[in-house]
C-alpha cells in the first residue's frame, strides 16, 4: 500500500512539475529528458524523484535565469515637509 501511495505521490508531483515547468520542444535537454523517463519509470519510485529533482532543478534554475533585474529607481523628494 505504501509503494502504490509513494507511485501516486510521484505522479502528482511530476504532473505538478510539468504544468509548472513545462517541456520546451526546441530544448535538447528536455527532449533527452522525456525519453529517459519513459525508460525509468518501471525501474522503481527512487529512480523516478530522482529524474524528478533533476528536472526540477534544470528547469526551475533556467526559469529564475530567463528574468531580468529590475535596472530603475525611483527617487522621491518630500519638499515642504518639516521634520519635527
């Protein structure tokens, strides 16, 4: 019973993965990534999060590099106001 709930636990959270972190087509990576999923997935649930946190790791860290920083300020002046 525990390994059909750790299978289910693993599914839902690549599912999550997927929608939250989706596959690019164009990428290589990702491609050679889905392949090794579909071998891996009858070799056992440990083997499964690991492929699970590397792809989270990958895509998750080529998210966070896609945004620019913030590259303006703004500048306030209080003018007629007195300090006490």
């Amino acid at each position: 019973m525990m390994v059909a709930r750790t299978e289910d636990v693993l599914s839902f959270t690549e599912f999550v993965a997927e929608f939250a972190l989706p596959t690019d087509g164009t990428c290589e990576e990702d491609m050679k990534e889905l392949e090794t999923v579909d071998e891996d997935h009858a070799k056992g649930a440990l083997v499964r999060a690991k492929n699970l946190r590397k792809m989270v790791s990958r895509r998750g860290k080529r998210k966070l590099m896609s945004y620019t920083p913030i590259k303006f300020s703004v500048d306030t002046v209080c003018g007629g106001l007195e300090l006490l």
